[in-house]
C-alpha cells in the first residue's frame, strides 16, 4: 500500500466507502462527489498510479470489469448509457489509476468533455498521426525484445 493514498485504504478496509464490486484484483466503489448519482471508481486492488503502469495481467480484468459496470448503469440504474474515463496524471486527483464510469441519460446536463476543443491547422493532423505512430512502434518494438 502506498503511504497516505485513500483509495489504497478503501481497498483495505480501513476507509469506509460503498462498495460495489470486490473481486480478488479489483474494486469498484461509488464516488464520494460523484458527477452524478451512481458514479463508480475501479481500482487496482494493488497501488498502481497509471494506466501505463497498470501490469499487463490486470488490463484484461480491468477493462471487463469497466464494461461490466457500464451495462450495470443500464440495468441496475436505468441509464441511457454511460460515460467512462480515466485521467493519467494531469487531473487525477488520487494518485493511484481509476476508472470512472459515470451514468448518463440525454438531456442529464452534462455536455461534450469538461475541456476546450482545438483544431489542427493544415497538415497537423498527419503529423501528430504519423507521431503518434511511431511511438506505438517503438513501444511494440521494447514488448517484443
């Protein structure tokens, strides 16, 4: 456990929070200040603080997890849909990686993302693309040796 993260101590009991799903990797409890009510965070049983350093035997758990909790939005709250995210550093408020997954039906206020939207001048595009690409490469290329 990592000194002084709460969700580290929600994970353990040691902070009182409404859990939703306990599983042996993963928990899942509502947000204290949740955008709307039913608002879930999952987490990491064990202290990881982003999605890159999520190890690669939790990224399938973790993304069912997530998909299981957005049909529950449906099914259990009565959602149209969900809204399902995840801050990496910049705006994550604990330190240790959350998914939130967020109940939404038209028309419940919230509009688009909570930041401004840009536009690429003429060719921009194409190079963040192409940018973005190779770093993937490299990436795969640091897996498979």
């Amino acid at each position: 456990m990592a000194d002084a993260c709460v969700f580290c101590s929600i994970v353990s009991g040691e902070v009182a929070a409404e859990v939703v799903l306990d599983e042996p990797d993963l928990v899942a409890f509502l947000d204290a200040r949740p955008v709307f009510k039913g608002h879930t965070l999952l987490v990491p049983r064990e202290h990881v603080v982003t999605l890159p350093d999520l190890p690669a035997r939790l990224r399938d758990p973790f993304l069912e997890a997530g998909q299981r909790l957005a049909r529950a939005m449906v099914d259990g709250l009565g959602a149209q849909g969900s809204f399902v995210a995840i801050n990496n550093v910049v705006s994550q408020s604990v330190a240790h990686l959350h998914l939130h997954v967020v109940p939404r039906t038209k028309g419940d206020g919230l509009r688009g993302f909570f930041w401004p939207r840009t536009r690429y001048d003429d060719g921009e595009a194409t190079a963040y693309a192409a940018r973005l690409a190779a770093a993937l490469a490299e990436l795969s290329v640091k897996v498979d040796t």
